[in-house]
C-alpha cells in the first residue's frame, strides 16, 4: 500500500518540526543573549580582580623607567562612580620590567602590590584627579626622595572571590554528602533486602527530589541559620546544598554497583574474602566512573544553585575568612547584580562564566561514563 | 587457633560496624525529609497558634487576604497563590504541547544524526541554572512584552509564563521521551500492519500507551514551575496588592515573596514568610501526592 500524505499529516509534521525548532531555537536565544551580552566582559582581569573597589596608601620605591620614575606608563580614563558620576582618572596601563610597584608596601607594613587598571588617587599628598598623564608624569619626575607615596585605588569589577567562594561551596558540601551518599547506596545494594525499609528510603529520595530549591532554603535558614545559630555562613550554606545533592548521589551511585557483576562478588567471596573486603577492593573500586560522574554532576548543582544558598549563604562579595562567614557563588552574585543593580551585562558576564564550566562539565561526565562503561 | 578465634572476633566487629554505618548513612535521607518537613511546618505554623511570642495572626486572613504590607501588619497571600497557579497554569497549557511534539520528534521520527544534536541542546537546557532563565527573561522578553503592553512595565505574568514555559520543557521532554520509548515495539508493527500511517501510529497507538509516563512528565513539570524563584523573581514585578487582572499585570508568586524579603524580615514578618512557604510545600507535597498515584503501576518502571 502507498503511503498517502495529506494535508492534515503534513500539517502535523509541520508542528512537530515547529516544536522542535522553537526547542533547539531557544536555547541558541538564551546562551547566544548570555554570550553576546557577557563574553566581551570576560577577560583575565576579570577572573583574578576584587569585585568591590578598595583604596590604600602604599609606599613605592623609585626606579628606572621611560615614562616616570615608577617605571609606569599611565593613560586617562573616565570610570562611572556609583550614582553614575563620570569622573576623569590616571590608570597604569602597563608597568614596565624595571618597576618595583609589584613590591609596594601600604600604611600597615604589608606588600600591596600594583598591578593594571589600578588608578592613582594622590601621589605625596597632591590630588592627581582631574590631571592629565603629562602633568601626574611631571609630579613624578620632581620627586627627589627615593619612595614615593601614593594612594591607590583597585578598581574592582572582577569575581575572584566568587569563583573562591563557589570552590570553596563545592568541596565543603560534597565533603558532606558524598561519603553518606554512596555509603547509603551501599547499603541499598549490598546489604538491604527489599522491604518497607528500602522502599521508606526510595521514598525518602524520591522526595528530596521532588522539593523546590526555595523550601530548601527556607529548611536551611531555620535550621542552620537559626537554630543552630550558624548565620548566614558558608557552612549553613554547605550543609543545606548537601541534602539536595543526595538524591543525585544516591542514584547515581545506586546505578553503577548495581552494574558490578555478580560474578565479581562471588569471585571475591570464593576466595575466601569477607564482605567489607569484598566491598571495598571488589566493588567499589569496579564502581568508581559511577562515583564519579555523581559527583560531577553534585558539581553542576551547586553551580547552578540560588535560592537556597540566598537564605542560608547570604550574598557577600568578599572569600568568607572562616567557615562562618557570609560569601555568595557565582550564581547568586549573578542573580543580585541582575536585581540590585540591574546590570545585566555583568550578569551575563557571569553567567558566560557559569554556562561555559557546565558544558564543560557535561561533556567531562559524558566522556567518562562512555569510556567506562564499554567494558 | 584462640589467635584465629581472636581474628575472627575481630572480624566480626568490623562487619557489624561497617553495616551499621551504611545503615546509618542510608537513613538520612528519610531523617532529612522528616526535619525538612517538621521545621518548615513548625516555624510556619506559629503565627496561627494562639500565643505566639511574635504574635498572631489569623489564618483566614492570610489565605484570603489580597495585601502585602509587612508596615501596617497586612499578610494577605491570596494574589500570590491565584498568581502561581495562573502562571504554572499558562507554563502548562504552553510547555506541554511543544514539550510533547519535541519529544515525538527526537523518539519516533529523528534521524541519528538530528538526534544527536537534539539530545545534548536538552541537557543543556536542563543544565542552564534558573537565574540565567530569569537574566534572559528580564534582557530580551521583559523589553519585548513592554512594547505590546498597554502597562508601563513588561514584568508581568505574561513573562512569567513565557520564562517557565521553557523551563519545564527539559522535564517533560525527557520523561515523555523516556515514556515512547518504553512502548514496545510490537505495538507499532500491529498498527503499522493494519495499515496505519506513521502519524496515526504514533497519535493513536504510542501516544496511548505512554500516557501515565507523559502524565508524570507533566505532574513534574508542574512541580518544576510552581516551586521556581529566582527566574521568576526577576521578571514577575512583585507587586505589594492585587489579583492579577490580565496577562500584562505584574504578579508576585509564593516563591519569590519568601526570597524577596527574608534577609531583612524579622520577628512576626519573617514567621509569615515561613508561612508562605508552608503554603507553597502544601502545593508540593500534593503535586508529588499526584505523581506517585501515577507511576504507580505505570509503563515507565
């Protein structure tokens, strides 16, 4: 019989193909916007700088140099001050190899070095802002002690801290859930038999899944933060993230020692090995791409999680000196800058960042799972 | 031999010990559930019980109350549950069907190679965090929505759906997905044998038998919308009053209301927050009630 397409079929082949081109459309939209809009903001200084500018006094010594005796070239530029101020500034743009502003030193004795972008607020008490390159040069040259001192300003803009705070985020809370994680699926594979228990526990998972990020925070503010008193910290933060990643490690690591062979157990036990041996050189070992990919995937959570860290982790822009301290993730600073501030180039500036680390964790857990399991 | 006995013991001990510490880690889950559970709704509660040190407030007057203002005492968090609902509502009617078609494509009729990149996009999709939805909701549909709207702002419930529209699609995709393909081939050879056309097959015979699959696809999905923040904080608009009266009038769903204002709440404030999220886990708890009504018994497992 010959197929016959009529225009009711054809129709409906239309809007299938619609469907899947508004699919595979949207999401070039969104990483194209994300990218178009962040990447030109991407750069070294961005990754490595402060977020918030800080001032200081430091006290550099005189050197050999082109332009200036601090072995600087400057230029001028123009920064928009909170409140949306323009005001006309002298940056070092390069620092030559002869310069020892890398060894400077601030009021309090410690080594503050300069570095790029950095402006110039004074030198040795003369406000230098508003002056051209030429005139700043001059004030330098006529220096005739051998330090000069100078008040800087680092400008900031950077998500150094961010990136710290997010590293920090992700070892802290798989420190946490992974060793319960996979020691739970353990005992799910290797020791429970099926019953009420493993079911409650199934179910347990099941609906830790289920629970929007936003209960999560709430559970942790009230908990962590409040009773037991943590603040919003880096750790209430951690211990809240750990519960929503145990679901994914759970299963994951479920999956693969159930793909570990009987026949290896057996092996094992036949030679006379007990079970926890058996468990730790047998299994476990055979089990570890698995593993693996759970915690890359535990890795992408934390990346890509607010709400939760919003109530418990709070949003400072600075590293968290101690565990109890406040410090924000990439994606929560993403999210306050969008709001507060309602910049969303720097938004997408770090949102660039957070898309490209997670395709390249994607492909990072795609690539071990195929090699590992083609055994 | 008493030094083999001594080793044996010994040995025993270990196993014990081991077994009762992957006892004890497997529990946590449940004890993780429980506590999530137990404080959420004992924090949330306070306000209605008689004698709380914060004070009351009535729980009718809540429920049904149309203000928001933490100043003069009003919690009224009526517009807000008629917002998400509204929004989930329209995410639903939107998503599902793309959602749906999307996975016909990728299960039934792709060729490899489209497959192969059809797959990854919905990971990537999937992957995308929810404040890079909310970013791009408030660059590019919030602008959009301002030049049609007859309101002087385009944060509105229409963004709202439009943002949660695609960001369920990864979640019915896959599962309606993994749904088709879980219906056995022999149920398409029998169609296709009596002369079925590829379409009837799929609309009358594949889509049929992945039904309850689909079904939880979309339970999911709800689940997904309803409980969403941060994208939907920043294109929502969040108004203090008022039942939305079209799709361009700003709306303020649950969610956002408790990320909104909890870092500066305190004391009767902050327990009506802990309220609203008592609400929004009532939405929840039922939503995955539904769902493993569901897939009880369902082709998926």
């Amino acid at each position: 019989m010959k197929k016959k397409i009529n225009i009711k079929e054809s129709f409906i082949y239309g809007l299938i193909g619609i469907a899947t081109l508004f699919t595979i459309g949207i999401l070039v939209f969104i990483l194209g916007f994300i990218f178009s809009k962040g990447l030109p903001h991407v750069d070294l200084y961005f990754l490595t700088s402060q977020f918030d500018s800080t001032s200081a006094y430091v006290d550099v010594k005189l050197s050999e140099g082109s332009q200036n005796p601090l072995g600087l070239i400057l230029e001028e530029t123009t920064i928009k001050e909170k409140g949306s101020k323009e005001k006309k500034v002298i940056v070092i743009k390069e620092i030559e190899d002869t310069s020892l502003v890398e060894d400077a030193i601030n009021n309090k004795g410690k080594p503050l070095a300069l570095s790029e972008k950095d402006i110039i607020n004074r030198v040795n008490g003369i406000n230098v802002e508003g002056k051209s390159v030429e005139e700043v040069n001059q004030i330098l040259n006529n220096v005739n002690k051998d330090t000069v001192t100078m008040r800087i300003t680092k400008q900031g803009g950077g998500i150094f801290p961010m990136i710290v705070t997010t590293l920090m985020m992700i070892g802290l809370s798989l420190l946490f859930s992974v060793p319960i994680g996979v020691f739970a699926a353990i005992y799910l594979v290797e020791y429970a038999k099926p019953g009420k228990f493993v079911n409650l526990v199934r179910f347990a998972t099941e609906s830790l899944a289920g629970i929007p990020s936003i209960i999560y925070g709430l559970f942790g503010m009230i908990l962590f933060v409040m009773t037991l008193n943590l603040g919003y910290s880096l750790l209430a933060g951690a211990l809240t993230l750990s519960i929503i990643l145990l679901p994914v490690i759970i299963r994951q690591t479920e999956e693969s020692l159930k793909a570990v062979p009987d026949s290896y157990r057996e092996a094992s036990f036949g030679l006379g090995a007990n079970k926890i041996y058996t468990i730790t050189r047998v299994v476990l070992p055979t089990a570890v791409p698995g593993i693996v990919v759970a915690i890359i995937l535990s890795i992408g959570r934390i990346i890509g999680e607010s709400a939760a860290l919003l109530l418990t982790a709070g949003t400072a822009a600075k590293i968290p000196g101690s565990l109890l301290e406040s410090g924000s993730t990439l994606t929560v600073k993403a999210y306050t800058v969008a709001k507060e501030e309602a910049n969303i180039e720097l938004a997408s500036a770090i949102g660039s960042v957070i898309i490209i680390t997670i395709i390249v964790l994607n492909a990072l857990s795609k690539f071990i799972s195929k090699k590992f399991t083609k055994i | 031999m008493e030094k083999d006995m001594k080793l044996d013991k010994k040995n025993e001990l270990k196993e014990k010990l081991a077994h009762y510490l992957f006892l004890f880690n497997a529990t946590v889950a449940i004890i993780s559930v429980a506590a999530i559970a137990f404080f959420v709704f004992y924090r949330g509660l306070q306000p209605f019980i008689p004698g709380n040190a914060e004070g009351n407030y009535n729980l009718i007057d809540f429920l049904s109350g149309l203000e928001w203002r933490p100043s003069l005492g009003k919690f009224g968090i009526l517009y807000m549950i008629v917002g998400s609902l509204l929004a989930t509502f329209g995410a639903i009617i939107l998503g599902v069907p793309v959602g749906i078609l999307t996975a016909i494509f990728i299960a039934e009729l792709a060729p490899k190679w489209a497959k192969k990149i059809i797959k990854p996009a919905v990971e990537m999709l999937a992957g995308i965090p929810s404040v890079l939805y909310g970013l791009f909701g408030l660059g590019v549909i919030v602008p959009w929505i301002m030049q049609i709207s007859p309101q002087a702002q385009g944060q509105s419930l229409l963004a709202v759906i439009i943002v949660l529209m695609i960001m369920i699609l990864p979640t019915v995709i896959t599962i309606t997905e993994s749904a088709i393909n879980s219906v056995p081939d022999a149920y398409r050879e029998g169609s296709f044998g009596l002369g079925a056309t590829k379409l009837y097959t799929i609309f009358k015979v594949v889509l049929p038998a992945a039904k309850s699959g689909i079904l939880a696809g979309v339970v999911l999905g709800i689940g997904r919308a309803i409980g969403e923040t941060m994208a939907v904080m920043l294109v929502a608009g969040n108004p203090i009053a008022g039942l939305p009266k079209s799709i361009f009038s700003p709306i303020r769903p649950l969610t956002t209301n408790i990320a909104m204002e909890m870092s500066y709440a305190f004391g009767l404030h902050q327990e009506m927050l802990f309220a609203t999220g008592v609400v929004l886990f009532v939405f929840i708890i039922l939503i995955n009630l539904i769902l493993s009504r569901i897939t009880r018994g369902s082709v998926l497992k």
